[in-house]
C-alpha cells in the first residue's frame, strides 16, 4: 500500500478522552467488553478518510459530558491522528514536487479536526539542525541532474567547470558528520545567489534551473528550520489527503432473504432514503448479482414470458363481434425459450462457482448452494451432504447466514480490489460456531495480505495467541472513559473483564499444544515470554541445552490467574505445569502459596528468579545488562540525571534500577513500558548475541535445567 498506517490516536470522541499511541500492523485486533469503546475507536479512525463519505457529527461524536466546550473551541481540536508510513515511490514523487529530501517525508501523520479540517505534519521534520549529509545529497544530485539536462549541451565547457568547482566547494565547507542552522542555510542561498548573479545573471534558463533545483529546495529547508517543523500550503497538503487510504467499516453484512423481489431490488438500489440495516442488505443483494454476473434487470428480462395477444373486433354501434386470441410468433417462441436456458445455465455455473469458493473457506459442513430464478422472484437453496434435501437459506442456521453474506460481501471486495483501503470490522462472526470463529479468523488473516485489517471481538476464538503484539486491550475506566491498553498485567478490577477474552485464547491454544505433548511453562507477562522464547531459541540453535522438552511459555497477565491456571492445564495433562515467578516478595510469597497447597507433591516445577527476596531479580536480569541499558535510554533520556545507560549498576536489579531512574528524571512510566522494552530487544536480538558472555548463558542453561 502507497500509505501503510503505523499507529493513531483517538481525542475526545464519544467516550474516548486519550487513546494514546496504538500501534498497527497488518491484522490488529481490538478486545474488550460491551461498551468498552472498541466500536468509538473505529469510527472515528473511519472519520480521518470515509469510504462512504460518513460525517463528522459533533453533537454525536464530541464527547457528551465536555459538549459544554465545543462552542468555546469551535471544533477546532483533533479527534483522530494517524501516521503512516510511505513507500518508496509515493516518498520520492512528494519529494521531487516538494524539494525535501526523502527521508524527511517517509512518515507523515494526517490528523482530522471535528471542523473537517486536516493537518499534515512529518514527525522526521522536528528539527533545529539540518543534518549535513542531506545538504550533501542535495548538492550531489543536482551537479548530476546538471549533467543529464538539456542545458550540458548548450553550455560551454568553462561554464561546467566553474559550476563543478562551486559545488565541490561548497560541499568542502560542509563537514558529513554535522549539521547546519538556519543561518547556514541562508548562508548556502546568499552564496548561490552571488555565484549566479555574477557570472550568469544573462542565462536565464540557467537560472531557472538552479532556482527550481537547488535554491528551492534550500529555501524550503531554511523556512524548515525557522519553524521546527515542514510546514506545507493547503495545496500541498492536498497532494497527501489525495493519496490517503479510505477507512471502509463494516458492522453489518445484511443476510440475505430466502425469496427475492427482484423489482423491489431494481427500485431499492437507487432509493436514497433506505435505514441502515436496509442499505446493507442492498449492498449485499448488490454484491451477490455481480457473482451471478447478471443485473436484476437482466435476470427479469431473460426470464419474462410472451403473453398471448387478444384481438377483439366491434361492429358499427361497438358491440363485440368476434374475439380472437392470437398465439406468439414461433421465433419468438424459440427466442423466449433460448433466454430461460441462458439464465439458467448462468445460475447453475454461478452456484458451482460459489459452492466451490465457499467451501475453501467454510469447515462445517459440504453445503450446496443453487440459485433459481422464477418469474419475479430469485431465490437461494441450500443443501448438504448430511441433510440432502435443498431448504431456503433463511431456514437454515443464523450463523451460515451470516458467512454467507459475509463471505459474499468480501469476496467482492477481494475482486474489487480494494485498492488503498483499510478495511474496519466491528464484532465480525459473533453468531458463529468457535470452529468457525477460527476459520473467519483464517479468512480475516487473508484479507490482512492486500488490506490492513483491524477489527474488534471479545470472543476468545478470534484472538490469534501467535500474535499477541497485535492485541489491543479496551476497558471502562473510574472515570467512566474508555482505556486502551497492551499491558496484560493490568489488575485493576475494570480491565479482568476485557483481559478475559485473552487469557480464555491463550488458554485454548496452550490446551491444544499441550495435546501434542508440549510442557506448559506458566509466566508474569508478555514480555517474560518474550524473553524466555529469545533465550531457548538461542540455546536449541547453538546446542547450549538439549531440546529435550518442547517448552510452552504461557504469560498468565497477573498473579492472580496463576492457580486457577495451575488447575486448567493439570486436569487437562494429568501433571502440574511448571510456574517460573520474579524474585520479589510478591513472587517468593506466591512460591511459598503453591508449594504449601496444590503444588505439595511437586515443589520442583515451583521455579523463584531467585533465592533471595531481596535480590528482586526478574527475567531481564538475564539479558546483558548494558544491552537492555541502551534500548531503555532511548525510551526514556535523563533529565536530572545521566542517561541510564551511563548510571547502571550491574550487579543489582535492572528493572528496579529503571523504575528508580524513571522517578528521578520525572517520568511516568507507561504501564507496557517492559513489554515495549521486550519488542525493542527482540528486534535486534541477533545483534546482540555475537556480544553475549559465557557467564550469561550459563545463567540461561542453568534455568532451563530446572525445566528440564
């Protein structure tokens, strides 16, 4: 895609006062309870572009409790911010129109205000200096765009080699490694300007090309560091919101009736004033003609009958003096009977073809579909290989219902191709089997592969445990507003509800592995498990520890899920899962708890970080330290200290070392602030291991023993 959003954030909209920063990927979910505000975050993402042209309604989406404001700002505030990332074309067209190099454009982020208004800005931009490499760059390019051009040609060769040599010496003035003000820039211009004006103020196409190739685009860098930022025309800012993705949302797919009107389907498709619930079946009914490939009104036409002619003759004073009733012409006969056949070869040739794609896709059933047009009417039958007699498709499950028009619906978008386009369902497939729920699951992955894809659930089934970076976590606050969050320790009693979902997920998936003989390891977090996945991948690859064991690590979200979760997985195996916790109290306290109780007869598989409370150690003390040190001062810079990676003491606690650091320099830190730290390190995990030191994976072969 030309726009690959990256993340957004939602202000003030409906029950959404701060959404913070949520990250996207190509299929993200959203989980949470009813009226956690999973559908508010969709529509107002939806509102920064509308496929269907949605409004913007601040008496609906302007939240209600603050709408005594509205007036005093006018509308003239954010609800919805997105940033997305450019590919590579897109960047270098704005970047030739605009004269910014391009690394400075290949993230930008569009913000919507509730007045209709955008705002284009590009994070890269925020700069007080100028890095000296692109103004190399800029140089470069144009010396050759100079040898490519018309004017080579033209010019004589002492013209060449006084332009080179102004070059070259401006570029000797500029050390690579630094940067320039926006007095140095201006610098660069006035020199330019008296190179040109001195020696070819008479060569006007000349000092057209060099207005437009070089002294534009040091102009715009100028004006760039005088105001901290790109700052674009609205001309200019068109040039994106021209090119943005369209947000196409979806919350109901209009199943479909067994017995079709079809003249009420040719006058409803182009009435205006249809409700909601209506104007989704339309676009269903819509979508299943273009699978048939034939109109309703074609079908209407190929179907109708030649009705016999009554021809009635009257004498002088109009009294009836013979009726004849005269029969079709024989071609026309034949013409009447070659269009029925026509329809109906194409009906059956289009319920083959639905038949087969359906049944990649749907898994509970061998069903047949057969669609049959008589007269005015289209109908849809279905059958399958359990119950072979054909029943109307509104007598049959409310759940096949659904993926059918689901199915449908989607198929056309597929075919459509739905080009730069992001696609929003809300609550997909709730009537649907679990089994299903997991094949809908597959068909969204699918869709994820030409689309990005976010949609929001709070079925278990529809959370893919192998994607757990893709989980977005929606729960009611204190005060009543909506609160995203991707921190599953989250405990506090609102969110339990909304992290069910997830916990219910990983507990399938882990129920299932575990029938493959897999040995569930229970931990903190997500970002625990993130550690313990990188360590026993290193360990299997370089045969450090044995694979003796295909270890599964569970993040349970809380301590308080540990025991039941003990329970689960040991009636399910038939022994206890081993339980890794932290070192601090809460952990040994924990330990002392199972061991006491259920894990009596098995106090091995009860695993402490260490032997002391004191010590306080979790699983990132078993990364280099100095490593973890530099991925966390790029988070968080000192402020009233060094920055961390200069203050570390190696021989206690990082995390505790962190948290300390973060009160002394003034920062909250986010409550996912360990398991971003976890994805930074695992990003570059094979970099750091040409670093690791024969002490630390002793530490590492020494804990996997214990699960061994």
């Amino acid at each position: 895609m030309p726009f690959f959003l990256q993340s957004f954030r939602v202000t003030n909209f409906r029950s959404i006062v701060d959404s913070g920063e949520i990250n996207i990927n190509d299929c993200t979910c959203l989980v949470g309870t009813n009226e956690s505000g999973k559908t508010n975050l969709l529509i107002a993402l939806q509102k920064l572009n509308p496929s269907n042209g949605e409004l913007i309604v601040p008496l609906t989406d302007y939240p209600r409790k603050q709408y005594v404001t509205f007036d005093t700002s006018s509308g003239k505030e954010p609800f919805i911010r997105a940033t997305f990332k450019l590919d590579e074309s897109v960047t270098a067209q704005m970047g030739a129109k605009l004269g910014y190099s391009n690394e400075l454009l290949s993230v930008v982020e569009v913000a919507r205000y509730y007045n209709g208004r955008y705002e284009v800005n590009f994070p890269g931009s925020f700069l007080g200096q100028y890095p000296n490499k692109y103004i190399h760059s800029l140089l470069t390019n144009f010396y050759e765009q100079y040898l490519t051009s018309d004017l080579i040609t033209r010019d004589k060769e002492e013209i060449s080699q006084d332009l080179r040599e102004f070059i070259e010496r401006l570029i000797a003035l500029l050390p690579e490694s630094g940067s320039l003000g926006e007095y140095d820039v201006y610098n660069l211009i006035s020199q330019l300007d008296e190179f040109i004006t001195v020696k070819y103020s008479r060569r006007q196409t000349f000092r057209l090309f060099v207005d437009e190739q070089l002294k534009t685009p040091l102009e715009n860098i100028a004006r760039l560091l005088t105001h901290k930022r790109i700052v674009l025309t609205p001309n200019q800012q068109q040039l994106f919101i021209d090119q943005l993705p369209r947000f196409v949302y979806y919350t109901d797919y209009g199943n479909l009736d067994a017995e079709i009107y079809l003249p009420h389907v040719i006058q409803n498709s182009t009435r205006q004033d249809l409700g909601f619930k209506e104007r989704a079946r339309v676009r269903t009914l819509k979508v299943l003609f273009d699978f048939v490939q034939l109109k309703p009104e074609e079908i209407l036409e190929l179907g109708s009958e030649i009705s016999q002619t009554k021809v009635i003759t009257r004498d002088s004073y109009g009294r009836i003096d013979s009726t004849v009733v005269e029969t079709a012409l024989e071609n026309t006969v034949d013409q009447e009977r070659e269009n029925k056949k026509k329809r109906e070869v194409i009906l059956q040739a289009a319920s083959a073809q639905l038949t087969k794609a359906f049944q990649d896709w749907w898994r509970q059933g061998n069903y047949r579909f057969r669609f049959q047009a008589d007269g005015n009417h289209f109908r849809i039958w279905v059958s399958d290989e359990k119950r072979t007699e054909e029943i109307e498709l509104d007598g049959r499950s409310k759940g096949l219902q659904w993926f059918f028009s689901f199915f449908l619906t989607f198929r056309a978008e597929q075919a459509n191709g739905h080009s730069n386009c992001i696609l929003l369902l809300d609550e997909p497939g709730l009537s649907l089997h679990p089994i299903a729920q997991q094949d809908l699951l597959t068909f969204l992955h699918s869709l994820s592969r030409n689309n990005q894809l976010i949609y929001t659930t709070h079925s278990p089934f529809l959370i893919g445990s192998q994607e757990l970076s893709n989980l977005k976590m929606l729960y009611v606050g204190t005060d009543g507003n909506s609160v995203v969050s991707d921190d599953y320790r989250a405990t506090a009693q609102e969110a339990e509800e909304s992290f069910y979902p997830i916990r219910a997920a990983l507990n399938l998936r882990a129920s299932e592995q575990l029938l493959t003989s897999c040995l569930p390891v229970l931990v903190n977090d997500v970002a625990s498990q993130i550690y313990l996945q990188l360590i026993k991948s290193y360990l299997l690859q370089t045969g450090a520890h044995p694979a003796t064991k295909d270890l599964l690590f569970i993040p349970v979200g809380g301590i308080e899920g540990v025991e039941p979760l003990t329970r689960m997985l040991g009636q399910q195996v038939g022994t206890l899962p081993y339980v890794l916790l932290d070192g601090n109290a809460t952990g040994h306290a924990l330990a002392n708890a199972l061991v006491n109780t259920s894990y009596t007869s098995s106090p091995s598989h009860v695993i402490i970080l260490s032997e002391s409370e004191s010590d306080e150690r979790v699983l990132e003390d078993f990364l280099p330290a100095n490593d973890l040190a530099r991925h966390f001062s790029r988070m968080y810079r000192g402020r009233q200290t060094d920055d961390f990676d200069y203050i570390l003491l190696p021989d206690q606690s990082i995390v505790r070392q962190m948290e300390q650091f973060a009160h002394d320099n003034g920062y909250t830190l986010a409550l996912n602030w360990r398991l971003t730290l976890a994805g930074q390190v695992a990003k570059t995990f094979d970099k750091l291991v040409p670093r690791l030191q024969p002490e630390t994976v002793k530490g590492w072969v020494a804990l996997f023993n214990k699960l061994a």
